[in-house]
C-alpha cells in the first residue's frame, strides 16, 4: 500500500494548483505563496512572505451603481469573515508593475488551524470571461435601446396570453401601460377587438387559440383595439411564433404593430365624403329626370293632345262634305286619335308628378296601381301600418312614389305575376316599404343590369335607405327597403 506523507503531498498539491493560493494568518500576513500566485500578481515567494496582502497589490471591487451597497459591506465582510465561510467576489488588481487584470476572487476562514485563526484565498484570471460578460452587457443595452426606441409596438405573450414583453412604443400607441398585464392574462381585461367591419370578436380565439396554440403569423392584419370607453384605436399587426435553433415553435409569440388609426378616420372621411359627392351627383339626376318627365308631360298634353284635337275637328269637317263610303274611313280616323289621345292621357299622368295631385301619397300609390295593372290580369293588395306623410318631406314622398311605379312596372314586364303586394310601415326610427309578386322570379347570382333596378338602388342611397332582395326561379321575386326616419321627415339634414 501506498504511504503518502502529507508534509510533501500538501506542497506538492498547492504548486501545481491553476488557481492562485494565499495563505494569511489572522493579521492577513501572508504565510504561503504558490507558483500560480507568483505568476498572477507578478511578485516572488520572498517578497511577500511575511507581508500584508493589502500593500502587495491594489484592488477595486466590480459592480454596478445598483451594487454599490453591497460593495461597500464587501470591504467590510473582507475583515470579520465567519468561520469557515466562504467569500467571493470579481475584483480588479493593478499589481507593482501596473498591469490590471480581472480576478475571481474567494476566500475562507478557519479558525481551528494549530489553535491559530488563519485565511486562504484563491484566485483565477477571469479577465477574458468578465471582458465577455462587459460585451454581452453591452449588447444587452445596445439591443435595449434599439428595441426600446423602435417606432413598432413589440409585445411577447406566452400560451397563456400572458404579456411577458413589451417596449416603449406598445404603451405609447395602446395609450396604456402594458405592464400592469405582466402575468395576467390579457384575455380577462376590459377591452375588446374589433375587425375591419367594426364587428367585436372574442380576444381568447385570437390571441391565445390562433396567434401562440396554433401558431398562425398574420401579415400587416387590421384590427381595432377598444379599451374601456376610449375610442377605437386601429393597428396593422404582424404575428411571429418564436422558435429555437432547431426552427421549432416554442410558447410565445411576439406581436408587432403600428399605430394606424390617423388613415383609418382619413379612409372613413374620405369615402364620406365619396359618397356625399356621389348623392349629390343622384339627387341632379333624379332632379334632372324629374325635370324631363314633366316638360315631356306638359308637351304630350299641351302640345301634341291638342294636334290630335285639332286633327280630330279636321276631319269632322271632311266628314260632313265626304260621300258615303269615304265617311267610314274618316269615322276609323276620328277612333285612332281618341285612342292615340287616351294613351298620351295615361302616359303624360305617368309622367307628372302624382303626388301633388292627390291628398296623399297612399292615395296617389293606389290610383297608379290601379291605372298600371288595369291593362293586364295582375292583382294588387296594398297594406298600411302606422303609416303617417305630414311631417315627411315631399321630396322624399315623390321619391317612394317613383320607387313602388318602377317596381311595379318592372313587376308587369318581367314577372309573369297574378298578384302584387305593398306594405308600407312607418316605426319610431324607420320607414319600410315592401314589394312582392307571385311571378317566376329570378336567379340572383346572375348579374342584373336593367336600369329600372338601378334606377331604384339610386333614389333609395338618396335617403340611406338599405335595399335587400329575396328570389328564386319559380319562387317570386320581394324587395324590402328600409329608410331612417330621420332622413325624410321635413327639417332634418341627410
């Protein structure tokens, strides 16, 4: 068996140590002084022996603003270290010769050595480690200062659609601070999402089920975010699960956005006022056509009744001075321009405007059903609920008016119809009109290009009025169109 004598084995053991050994007494003399130590602090053995550690070198500990308390109780601790414990601390040394390196620095006390207190320290060049760790910080700051000034809100959320990341920019676009969601799930919070169409739409699907579970990456995505009572802010989104070096998806998921509410409300003033040209540009139409049927109206009973009138009387004299087989002739003539007389008659009343003729509008829709569908074999049924026109605008009236003659005359060339139906109900906040036949309706995914239904979606947009259509082949044809109250009654702006 091997026998070690300890006396040789301790020395041999410390000389060959990586680390630099030093041992001090109680006064911190130093005692022992190894060959690691020698090359670390660039001082001799013999130079230090029996010397205070303290006036070999110099050192200073490294720490950061946030660590200069325990710095100073470091210097303190150096000095009444408890038995057997264990110190440790990154230092700078500048040795007699000037040259400063980066040691990992610990030390023990012990108290039981030959009834004497005694200290050991050891030490490592740490200087190319703790140079490394002053680059990652700095990257670290570095990337914090970019991610912190980035124009982008950046948010982290976990499986949980807890927030575990945000920067400056989140909280100033969201106008919240996203911190108090730390660790809460968002989900939970008094705020809502909105889609592109102003629809809410639940937070859980979105965030926890499709944006992390899932894994989906949205691409410059629209949504709106209510929080509370604020108004609607409107973001263009970007999703991206986070995955690691073997490109697997991990539990988060960073959500980038920007702020983009400013062209959203310029989009929205925009297609108002799109649309308030385009009325303007539907009310000189139908003013213009209006304009027109009368002229042609007053021309056709002015003018060209009172040719055929006069015609009439012409021949009346021939008539009386013709021989007899040339009377029958002229009688036929005289029937022609009564007929062509009572047709301009019908067409010229088409033509004027109805409802100024007639007590009210009811009336003056009634007597045009009654004069269209009396030519053919379509019957007609009109229904009336809660139905009052004083306090409506005549405009408005004269525009439901021509809506129910171009339906019904659309109703007569088309339709094949044996029965016609109107309902007309005015509620608290709208006024309704429904038009419905019997016929052989229409296949509505076939484009329809015919003007009279043109014509109608024009006059209702005048009055923000909605039109929806119901029909199949074979199964009828209704038309059901909605006007805010507010637009047609007299006084109201559109």
């Amino acid at each position: 068996m091997l026998e070690v004598n300890e006396d040789i084995l301790a020395p041999f053991i410390t000389e060959r140590l990586l680390d630099a050994l030093v041992v001090m007494n109680e006064n911190f003399d130093v005692i022992y002084f190894n060959k690691s130590a020698e090359k670390l602090y660039e001082i001799t053995r013999e130079e230090c022996i029996g010397r205070r550690q303290s006036s070999l070198w110099q050192f200073e500990f490294l720490v950061d603003a946030k660590n200069l308390d325990h710095a100073k109780r470091a210097r303190n601790e150096l000095s009444v270290i408890g038995d057997n414990d264990i110190w440790q601390e990154i230092m700078r040394i500048t040795t007699r010769t000037g040259k400063q390196i980066i040691v990992l620095y610990r030390i023990i006390a012990l108290s039981e050595f030959n009834g004497e207190r005694m200290y050991i320290s050891t030490a490592q060049d740490f200087t190319k480690q703790y140079e490394e760790q002053e680059k990652y910080k700095m990257f670290e700051i570095q990337l914090n200062t970019i991610f912190q000034s980035m124009r982008e809100g950046f948010i982290v959320v976990n499986s949980n659609g807890e927030i575990i990341l945000n920067n400056k920019s989140a909280n100033d676009i969201l106008g919240i601070n996203v911190l108090k969601f730390y660790n809460k799930s968002v989900t939970g919070e008094t705020w809502e999402l909105i889609d592109e169409h102003k629809n809410s739409f639940p937070k859980e699907n979105f965030i926890s089920k499709k944006i992390v579970v899932e894994k989906i990456s949205y691409r410059k995505k629209t949504i709106g975010i209510k929080y509370q009572n604020s108004r609607i802010k409107w973001l263009l989104l970007n999703t991206n699960p986070v995955i690691n070096s073997d490109f697997q998806a991990l539990e988060f998921s960073v959500i980038t956005f920007i702020d983009i509410s400013e062209k959203i409300e310029l989009e929205e003033r925009l297609e108002l006022e799109r649309e308030k040209q385009q009325k303007l540009i539907n009310e000189a139409f139908i003013f213009g056509q209006e304009r027109e049927r009368k002229e042609l109206s007053m021309e056709l009973h002015d003018n060209v009744n009172q040719l055929l009138a006069a015609a009439a009387i012409h021949i009346g004299f021939l008539k009386n001075k013709a021989e007899a087989k040339m009377k029958t002739g002229l009688d036929e003539a005289v029937l022609y321009i009564k007929n062509a007389t009572s047709e301009i008659r019908k067409i010229s009343k088409y033509l004027a405007l109805p409802v100024l003729e007639y007590e009210s509008l009811i009336r003056g829709i009634r007597q045009l059903l009654d004069d269209m569908f009396s030519r053919g074999d379509i019957n007609f049924t009109i229904s009336v609920v809660g139905f009052t026109e004083d306090d409506l605008k005549e405009e408005f009236k004269l525009n439901l008016f021509r809506i129910i003659q171009e339906q019904a005359n659309n109703t007569i060339k088309h339709s094949q119809a044996k029965h016609f139906l109107m309902e007309i109900i005015r509620e608290d906040q709208s006024i309704s009109a429904t038009l419905k036949d019997d016929g052989k309706g229409c296949d509505l995914s076939v484009e329809r290009n015919g003007i009279g239904l043109k014509n109608i979606e024009q006059r209702i947009k005048l009055y923000d009025g909605k039109l929806s259509i119901i029909s199949a082949p074979n199964e009828g044809f209704m038309m059901n169109i909605i006007f805010p109250l507010n637009h047609a009654l007299k006084g109201k702006r559109e």
